[in-house]
C-alpha cells in the first residue's frame, strides 16, 4: 500500500511445527523405517520375525549363515528396533518375540522428507 500499512493484521491459526534433530539418520535407518510403513500400510502385524525376513532379504541385516535365530533377534534389536526407538520413528508393544512395532508419525514424516 502507498501509505506503508501492513497488507494483513492478525493471527487466524497458529501451527505447530515437528521437531527433529538436526543430523540426519543414517541410510540404513531410513530403509528399515520405510519397510516398516510398507508392512503397515498392507495392515500386516509387525513382529520381529517378519522384519527379520524383510530386512535379510532386502540385504540390511548381515548375518552368517549359521548364525542362530537368537542371534538374528538380537542383532534386530541393537542395529534397528533401538535407533529406530531412540529417533522416536517407532513405538513398540509386548515384549520379547511377541514384540509388536507400529510406526508414529515422526517416522511417516521422515519418510516424507527423506525416503
């Protein structure tokens, strides 16, 4: 305007924005997190045993051969369901094997930005 006033005045709506830390997580991270939302979306039930499949197949968990399931559970556990945790991407119920994953929507919204 000519005479300098503000072009709006007022706030109708104020928006909360996520937060996220600033680094960024790492390549492998983001992989098993969009596996996660893919069983999700089909409306699988995400136990530790179907990650496990998925993620041997897709070649993100690297285990020997002869490795034993109990193995197999716990590399899961440190390399994936932990830092997936710790990122707030997941929440889980039950515990041990009957372990149930759901992904919250700080994971959906990583996935937008990064996957």
């Amino acid at each position: 305007p000519e005479d300098h006033s503000p072009f709006a005045s007022g706030c109708k709506e104020i928006f909360a924005l996520p937060s996220y830390k600033i680094e960024k997580p790492d390549e492998k991270i983001v992989k098993s997190l969009k596996i996660i939302n893919d069983l999700g979306i089909e409306g699988k039930k995400i136990s530790k045993i179907l990650l496990i499949e998925k993620y041997l197949s897709a070649g993100l968990l690297q285990v020997a051969e002869k490795t034993t399931i109990n193995a197999k559970y716990r590399s899961l556990e440190r390399n994936f369901i932990e830092p997936l945790i710790e990122w707030n991407f997941i929440k889980t119920t039950g515990k041990g094997k009957r372990l149930e994953i759901e992904i919250k929507s700080e994971g959906k919204n990583i996935l937008k930005f990064l996957g």
